[in-house]
C-alpha cells in the first residue's frame, strides 16, 4: 500500500499507540530519575509532592492548549508553526530558536546522563573523559543515523525504549508500596534547611522548575504532526493521553519515594531510585537494574530530541525563520537529513564539554541550559491558543472567552512562574541566547527579501 505523504513532503505512517509511546518516550528521561535527590536538597516532602501536583496540572493545561492549536493546524513544526499563525514572523523566529536550542541542549544533557550511569555498570567510563567523549558520540551519531532512515525506524526505537524505561519505575513502584516508612515523610534535608529556614513554602517556585524539567517534552506528536496519520484527531489524543499517564507515574514515584529514604541521605545520593531500590532489596542488583533502566530512559529521550528538534528547524526554515538548508528532505527516505545532521552536530559539540569538564560539571550547565529555553515555547503556545481563536472569527463574549482562554491562560501563567523558578542565573541564559540568534534571523529574512526583489 502506498504511504501518504503531506504537502511537506513528509510520509504519514505513525498511528494513535506509536504516537502516545512517543509523547512519554521522549519526555521521561533522566529527570524523574534524579528528582528525589534535586528535591531533597531544594524543599521538604511536602513542598515536594505539592510541587509535582501544580506542575502536572501546569503540565495538563500546557498539553491541551497544544492539543487545542495542533486540532487547528496539523502540521508539521508544532509550536513555531502556532506561534506564526497568531504572532508573525519574529516570534515565530524567537520560538523557532529556543526550542531548536532546547532540544538540541537537552539531547546533549540526556546523553551525559546516560554515560554518568553506564559508569555504574562500567567504572571504567568515570576514569577516562575522553572514552565517556568518545562513547557518547558513537551513541548519538548511531540515533542520529537511524532517524535520517526514517521516522519509522525512530518511533520504533522510542517505542521500545519507552516500554523498557517504564520496568524499572514499575518495579520501583511495587516495591516502595511495601517499604514505605511515613516517619522518612517527615524529615528535611540540612541542605534545604540552610537554603529556606522555616519558610518551607519559600522552596515552591524552584521545586516547581526541577519538576517541570521531567515534563518537557510533552508537546512532542505535535511537532511530528506532518507524519501522524489522521493527524486533526491522533495529535490531540496522543498529547493528553501521553500527558495524563506522565502524570500518574511520576505522582506515585515522587510521592512514595519520600517514605524510601531520610531526605539527608536523599539530598547527597547520585543515584537517588538506585539507592532506594537497594535499600527495599538489601543488595546491589537493584542499583545495576535501575542503572540500565536510566541507560534505556536516557537513549529513547535524546532519541526523541532528535525527531522534535530536527522537525522544528524543518518548519522553520520552511518559512524563511531558518537558513534553507534546514528544509532539505533526503531523496530516498523522505526525512529532513540536512535538519537532523545539523542539530546533532550542534549537541555533540555541547557533549563534547565532557571531555573537558567531566561529567558532573558538564551535565549540571547543559541542564541549567535546557530547562530555561523548554519554557518560552510554551508561553507562546497558550498565548496563540487564544490568538488562533479570535482569527478564525468566533465571536468573543465573556463566556465564550472563559470557556476557550481559561485553560491556555492558566497554562501561560504556570509557564511565566516556572521560568521566574528556573533562578537569575538561567533567565540571564536565556536572554543571552535570544540576543545571540537575532543576528541570524536578520541575515535570513534579508536573504529572503532579496530574492523577493530579484
């Protein structure tokens, strides 16, 4: 049978189940692994877990205001194409840039993570920058290969991943329902008394931030929508139904790993579902399980990276935000190659920081990185949701106007609030970035205007 293809060119062969498999594979990755511990050194248990509560209702009302603008627009590029249709240009661009710039960071930092715990199965990696260096390009550029053959083949990979990540979450799960101790509930970290005193609540904008890093990722179908068969329908479902079971899973493994573990001992694990499984089992075997499990998270997340940051340039450079090399479709696979082989060329330079810093150090920038340029993509998206509304003509009454802008306005205030959590130093990166990728959108936009005129 003959595969459809859209107007760009790309081939629609992912179904409903791929695409949810897809939404979760490329969302959890090393952060739900490493929350506990993060948490444990920023808040008590209980800013904790009400820290997770408002982030995944945060979470929800980002996924249906993206449900919402993909049902209008299914195609391809998701949030700068949104973003383009209601605000223009420029902020298409701004969009456009952050989110390559994210995702491409974030592909970076899951790759670092990814060697930080291979190093538990292997020592070896720890002692030598240069192997971890060398180990982690071999890996990225073997995902990157796979998603130039074909979106097939990367959804494939995503699908697999996501199933083997979830096992060793069950297992945590199952076991920690049994070992739970509510005295650990209620304990706090010395590190998160030195940083709050007695005002827990004063923990809540950075507790919300460290958990909002385990959601990006969420609005991932909407940005392959041009390969989604029946795209007005599946990008939808698969966004809030993928949303909806990120939310259960990270509910429960949040919530009992605060009766595992004393938040101190918490605070100063590396290895925070690692230490906790071998506590609940009395042995190692646990820590290795979980190792490989992160492993496995890791690769299927950076491996969703790849798709969602090399289809955005893909849109953006389809209407002249990006250089047209970006837009150019491998002849015998019909993927955007020219896309993906550049924005992984721009996270193997970052993995590369590796080799000089090691991995701690490297992982803990490249993160501060992707985590504040995931937020304003969103921020514009619950904005556009009410853009797109009033341009296609709907009449505005007050009701009409709570109805359809109560959900995208509270996604907007969440996504303003978590940016204020991410700290100073990491709004500084992100308006630093911003400046940086103005020189490039002039240079594209004159590029065009000339040959307009010519």
């Amino acid at each position: 049978m003959k595969k459809e293809n859209n107007e760009d060119g790309l081939k629609r062969e992912v179904g409903l189940g791929v695409a949810i498999l897809f939404v979760i594979g490329s969302t959890i990755g090393s952060g739900i692994f490493m929350a506990p511990q993060n948490l444990a050194k920023s808040s008590s248990p209980g800013v904790s877990i009400l820290a997770w509560i408002i982030t995944g209702l945060g979470a929800i009302m980002i996924a249906l205001s993206f449900a919402s603008v993909a049902a209008k627009i299914p195609k391809t590029g998701g949030c700068v194409e949104y973003t383009r249709v209601a605000f223009g240009e420029f902020a298409a661009f701004i969009v456009a840039w952050f989110y390559w710039i994210g995702q491409s960071t974030g592909g970076a930092a899951l790759i670092i993570a990814c060697l930080r715990y291979m190093s538990k199965i292997f020592p070896v990696i720890a002692d030598s920058n240069l192997l971890a260096f060398v180990i982690g390009c071999v890996i990225f550029c073997s995902l990157t290969y796979i998603n130039i053959r074909g979106i097939r083949q990367g959804m494939m990979i995503s699908t697999v991943t996501t199933i083997c990540k979830l096992l060793p979450l069950a297992l945590f799960v199952l076991l920690a329902i049994f070992h739970f101790d509510p005295a650990n509930f209620h304990t706090v970290s010395q590190v998160s008394v030195q940083k709050n005193g007695s005002n827990g609540l004063s923990s809540l904008s950075a507790a919300i931030a460290i958990t909002m890093w385990s959601f990006t990722g969420i609005e991932s179908a909407t940005t392959a929508g041009g390969e989604i068969k029946d795209p007005e329908k599946n990008i939808k479902r698969a966004t809030i139904f993928g949303t909806l079971g990120l939310v259960v899973v990270y509910l429960l493994v949040s919530i009992l790993s605060t009766g595992i573990l004393p938040q101190d001992q918490l605070a100063q694990s590396k290895a925070p579902i690692a230490d906790m499984l071998n506590k609940m089992t009395g042995g190692t075997w646990g820590g290795l399980f979980i190792a490989a499990g992160v492993v496995i998270s890791t690769l299927g997340c950076a491996n969703g990276g790849i798709i969602v940051a090399s289809r955005s340039a893909f849109s953006a450079a389809q209407n002249n935000l990006f250089p047209p090399i970006f837009s150019r479709l491998n002849k015998k696979y019909n993927t955007p190659s020219a896309s993906i082989i550049i924005s992984s060329i721009f996270s193997l330079i970052l993995i590369s920081m590796n080799y000089f810093k090691g991995l701690n150090a490297a992982y803990e920038f490249v993160m501060l990185l992707a985590t504040m340029v995931a937020l304003p993509p969103y921020v514009f998206v619950a904005a556009a949701d009410i853009v797109i509304a009033r341009k296609q003509g709907n009449k505005i009454t007050i009701f009409s106007f709570i109805k359809n802008s109560l959900v995208p306005l509270l996604a907007f205030i969440y996504a303003l609030y978590t940016i204020y959590g991410t700290g100073s130093e990491s709004v500084m990166w992100g308006f630093l970035l911003m400046l940086g990728g103005i020189p490039l959108y002039l240079f594209v936009r004159l590029r065009a205007n000339v040959k307009e005129s010519a």
